[in-house]
C-alpha cells in the first residue's frame, strides 16, 4: 500500500465516522445547553453585524480589530473553493438530499462555532510585541490546563492551513485562471505570492483593511450572478426544493436513478461537505473573532454564528441552486466543473470568466484569513521571531502549490484539517460551563438595556 492509499484510508476514518459525530455531536450539545442561541438571538445577530458594516472602518492594530473587521476575516476564510466547488460535490456524491443535511449541520454548527468565539475572547492576550493574540491554543493551555494538546493543535494548523491548505487555493486560482484565460499556472502563483506578501507583511492593520474590503465585494459579486441566474429559471426553483427535500430520504427518486447514493450517502456527503466549508468546531476562525474589540465575548459568539450563516445559507445555497435549477447535473460532472457548467449553462462563454473571477476573490481572501490563524499560533510558538520566516514560506507554498498537480496534497491538507479538529472539539466540550456563563452575562446585560430604555421611554412620556 502506497502513501497515498494510506492517507486516503486514514481520511476516510476521520472524516466519515469520527468528526462528523465529534462535530455534530458537538454542535448538537451546545444548541440545546444555550437554548438555541441560534435562534433566540439570530435577529439581534442580524442588527449587530449588519449595523457594523463599514469600508473603511477605524484602523486596525495591536489592540486588536472591529467587531466587523474580525467576522469578515473570518468569513474570508470561510468562503473559499468549497462554496463553489464542495456543494457540487456534495450534489454529485450524495445526490441533493445531501443539501437538507449540509443545512441541518450548519444549524448545530452555528452553536459551536458561538462557543468557539467566545472562548477565544475569554482567553485572549498581549504578546510580547504587545499585539492582542488568542484562539484555541490559547484556551487549550490557559482554559483546558493542557500545554501539549495546544501544542499540537498549533502544529497541525500551521500545517494544515498556512502551508498545505493555502497551496489547495493557489492550485484552485491557477487552474481556474489557465482554463479562463490561458495564463500559465507559475505565473499565477507567482502573482499570487506577491500580492499575499504585500498583505502579510502589513500586519493586522492590513489584513483587517483588505478583508472589510473584499469580503461584501465578493459576496455581493457572487450572490448577484447567482440570483441573475435563478431568475432565468425561475419555474425550476421549485422542482429544485423537491429535489433537495425528496433526496434527503429517498436519493434515487429525486434524480429518477441518476445519481444512486443512499440516505447513508447523502447524509455523510451532506454534513462532511458542510462541516467542512463553515469551518464550525474546527478551531480556524476563533483566531480571528479573538481580536475583536467587543464589551462582551458573547457579542462576538453572535458575530461568528453570523459567518456560518452567509457561507452556508447564502454562499454555498447559491451554489447549489445554480446547479439544481439549469439542469445540467448528469452524475458525472462534479467539483468546479460541474459549477461552471452551470454559470455557462446561462452566461455562455462569459460563465467561465464570471466562475475564474469568483474563484479567484474566494480562494484569494481564504489564503489570507488562514495565513492570519497560522500567524496566531506561530506567535504562540515561536514568538516574534518565527513571524518573518513563516510569511516567506507560506509565499513559496502559494507559488508552490499552482504549480503541482499531486492529489497526495490535497489529501494531506484533508489530514491535517482533521487532527486539528480533535484537541479543539475536547477543550469547547471541557470549558462548556465558560460558555453557559458568558452567554448568561450578556442575556443580563440585555435585560438591563432593554428595562432601562422601557424607563427611558415612560419618563418621555
């Protein structure tokens, strides 16, 4: 047995069977200890981002970001190829009742991924350059009293999303980039590294800045082409909900046999994918909701559960209804090709170009939010003294990574994303009692606010 085949039988257990119920299980927990945070505090989730939008928001530095700067670090992360590339797979390989379970998963997700922001506020700190740091390592050693499991969970993440993960993306843009446009793939890295190295080596200052900037760019970009599409099929929209909700339970009859996964399939293919593009649980995005400059760590647990909402709910449904709704789903195309099909399928040619600039956004903006959570626990690490070594080589790996075509990286990024997972999940499930207390702090806070403005409102009168 080869290495590859080795990596890929330990990829099938750990993202198979053990992290979807570490991480669902996780996410399942959390949802019913807070009482459904998701949704007793969605509306007020919605009034505190949305209120904060801003494109150049106040400036960025060692005391850490904005509340928005920090969400729109993390949903750069978050939104990447997996919203163009993941649900089509999802699609393919799980049929479209794999959607209903990549939603349900999300929804729990949105509970973890509350308790991971908050625990990253908790417990964040000054460096000895004086800049705010934290993430789990930070809550795994101070919070959790393990040293060694915050240790390799900053090891497994440098790895796994600074070096490995970031040459997956830069793979993305150059094919994209090739088939659009015929520009060679070194060329693209090459671009690619520089452009990332004017942004590393700003700091967190520049970082914050390009991420408020891009993020609404991209967003509103994709969401508009998506929806220009759905309204030229419009009559499918419904066809396409049946699929989804008819799949869910009976794969076969929702594609007439054409696509034959099981309900075991399509749930497996669902969650794994869903898990995978929000990035709830896995201990990426705390890093970034740690800096944010709030009076409550639990402001920024609603914040967070807002990024899992736009990259599953809005991103990724785009996605997966682009395909549904044109028709071309054949149950051999699958991946980024299968979505631009679809964008062509409307567009024509321009489909292709429209897909290769959306990539590019996507795949670009998660390079830097995943530069920025390895730069975290590098700081953890080494110190100041890794920081210049470490943006180098994370340069080489983007260059690197557009220029190889070996399937055994993108198994080695799935490898590593998944045992970082695992000392992240065991410090959310041992400091679930942190949670319940800061959640309890901010629902008092509100009370307060709302009885004194009630008071306010009497005395006017």
């Amino acid at each position: 047995m080869d290495i590859l085949s080795i990596i890929k039988f330990i990829n099938g257990i750990l993202w198979n069977y053990v992290l979807i119920f570490l991480l669902c299980g996780t996410g399942v927990y959390y949802t019913f200890r807070l009482r459904f945070v998701q949704v007793r505090y969605f509306t007020k989730a919605l009034s505190q981002v949305f209120g904060g939008i801003k494109f150049f928001g106040e400036k960025a530095g060692k005391e850490g970001m904005s509340s928005f700067q920090s969400l729109a670090t993390a949903i750069a992360a978050q939104v990447g190829t997996g919203n163009l590339a993941g649900a089509a797979t999802a699609i393919v390989s799980g049929g479209p009742g794999a959607i209903l379970w990549m939603w349900m998963s999300a929804f729990f997700g949105m509970g973890t991924i509350f308790a991971e922001a908050i625990l990253a506020q908790v417990y964040k700190k000054k460096d000895l350059d004086g800049q705010v740091v934290g993430g789990p390592a930070y809550y795994i050693s101070s919070g959790f009293g393990s040293k060694k499991l915050a240790v390799f969970f900053s090891v497994a993440i440098i790895a796994a999303l600074g070096f490995i993960g970031n040459m997956v993306q830069s793979n993305s843009i150059s094919d994209a980039f090739e088939k659009a446009f015929n520009i060679p793939n070194l060329y693209v890295g090459i671009g690619l590294a520089i452009l990332g190295g004017l942004i590393f080596f700003g700091g967190i200052s520049r970082i914050a800045s390009f991420t408020e900037k891009v993020v609404p760019i991209m967003a509103v970009l994709y969401i508009a082409g998506g929806l220009c599409v759905l309204f030229m099929n419009i009559d499918m929209i419904v066809p396409a909900f049946k699929m989804i909700f008819v799949g869910a339970f009976n794969p076969k009859a929702a594609t007439g046999g054409l696509i034959g996964a099981t309900v075991k399939e399509a749930v497996r293919y669902g969650v794994a994918r869903g898990l995978f593009s929000n990035e709830a649980g896995m201990g990426s995005t705390p890093h970034a909701h740690a800096v944010a400059k709030v009076r409550y760590p639990a402001e920024q647990g609603l914040a967070a559960m807002i990024g899992v909402f736009v990259d599953t709910f809005v991103a990724l449904n785009m996605s997966v209804f682009v395909i549904l709704t044109t028709g071309v789903l054949d149950g051999q195309t699958t991946g980024i090709a299968l979505t631009q099909k679809a964008f062509t399928s409307a567009f024509g040619d321009f489909g292709n170009t429209f897909v290769a600039i959306c990539l590019f956004f996507f795949a670009f903006s998660t390079v830097v939010g995943w530069y920025y959570f390895g730069e975290a626990n590098v700081r953890y690490l080494f110190k100041l003294k890794g920081l210049t070594p470490y943006r180098i080589l994370v340069m080489f790996f983007i260059v690197l990574g557009a220029t190889l075509r070996v399937e055994l990286v993108w198994e080695l990024a799935d490898t590593f994303n998944g045992l970082m997972v695992i000392p992240n999940l065991i410090a959310l499930l041992g400091l679930a009692k942190i949670v319940s207390r800061e959640l309890e702090r901010y629902s008092v806070h509100e009370k307060q606010t709302i009885s004194e403005a009630r008071v306010g409102e009497v005395h006017l009168d």
